[in-house]
C-alpha cells in the first residue's frame, strides 16, 4: 500500500506544526526542506516529529565529513531520514549511512529531479546513482512522480529500496500513475499546505491511494 508524504515547505514555524497536528492520522511522514528549517531554526524537526515521522529533506551534497555532519545534526534533532544527492559519489552516501545507521534512521538517495530541469543532466545518471545507493545500502530513492516512465525504468533497479515520488499536484505528478509506476510513497506538498483545509486534503489524497490499495 503506497504511503504519503508531506512535504512541508511553509516558512512559519507556527503553522507548520499547527498543519502538522491537523493532517498526523493521515500522513506516513512530514518532509522539510530548508525554507522552513532556515526560517524557524533546526529545532522545528524536534517539533514535527511529536507528530510524525520526520524526513530531513537537505540534499546532502558535500564532502563526506561535512555531509556527515549536516546528517548527525539532523537525527540529533529526531529526524527519521535524511535525502542526499548520489552524484557526490560513494564516499559521501557512505559517510552519511554511517551516521544514519548510529540513530537507526535511514538515507534516501535522489535519482533525478522532479521538475523539468531534472532531465538536463541528472536523467543521464539516475540509473546509476540508483544503482550505487543499493549497492551501499541505502534506504530509499527519489524519483520523479511528474516522470511516471522514469519511476518504472527505477523500480526495476530498487528492488527492495523504497521509492518517494515527488512532483504530485502543482508539479502536474498524477497520483495513480505514479503509484501504478511502482512508488512506495508519494510526496505531495503544496496542494495540501496551501489549501484552505489541510486536514480535508489530506484525507482525499489518502483515501485515493486506500482506494488504489483496495483494487
């Protein structure tokens, strides 16, 4: 059964955890990115995760010593994950494994981009970043749900990694085809967050994906 993702990329701290708490039965994890870690400190992880799991979505790509850093900090805070670019090779994704395995937490690795940008440069590696995360022994991939084909061509390399698939809604990502590609979890985050009614749009993605399970 395929599982959701908010990405919370608000800038108030506030209503972060204010939608947090509204969407919690209906969420798998929250996502957070920089704007909203910039804005209201590192702390705000510690905060989201009384709430749900939380994925430290900071695209680690750095040298191993740094990177690794940046992920002690971010499982010091809670988190349940954290998101690394593969192209910085395997000496930083092991670096950061390293960490993530000392607070049983998890790595998840980008492929490629969901915006159209991805296609440019990182498209012509994703297959092979992917296949470098498995061979390491990461957790999961990042692939594009505004790219359904790219997510089937990636699941045939993951085997049992998990697949995240962000870009669903204002990106144009269909729920269903990318579940139906092979994703594990779809990332979705404005049409939630910046809906009137959070908790009630959450509930209708989750319902959709129940229904798909239920096919």
């Amino acid at each position: 059964m395929a599982g959701l993702v908010l990405a919370l990329d608000v800038m108030d701290g506030e209503k972060a955890v204010e939608i947090a708490e509204k969407v919690a039965c209906y969420v798998d994890y929250i996502k957070v990115n920089y704007p909203l870690v910039l804005s209201s400190g590192i702390g705000i992880v510690e905060e989201l995760s009384t709430h749900s799991p939380v994925i430290a979505d900071f695209k680690i790509a750095d040298i191993p010593y740094t990177s690794s850093l940046v992920a002690k900090i971010a499982f010091e805070r809670g988190a349940k994950a954290v998101i690394c670019h593969g192209f910085a090779g395997s000496d930083m994704l092991k670096a950061v494994l390293d960490v993530a395995l000392s607070y049983d937490g998890e790595v998840y690795v980008v492929t490629e981009l969901s915006s159209p940008g991805g296609e440019e440069y990182l498209q012509k590696f994703s297959e092979s970043i992917a296949m470098l995360a498995k061979s390491i022994g990461c957790h999961g991939l990042i692939a594009p749900a505004t790219r359904p084909e790219r997510i089937k061509e990636l699941k045939k390399i993951a085997g049992e990694l998990k697949i995240f698939s962000p870009g669903v809604g204002v990106q144009g990502g269909d729920i269903r085809r990318a579940v139906e590609s092979g994703a594990d979890y779809i990332i979705v985050g404005r049409v939630i967050y910046n809906s009137s009614d959070p908790e009630q749009e959450a509930y209708r993605i989750r319902k959709i994906l129940d229904e798909l399970h239920e096919r």
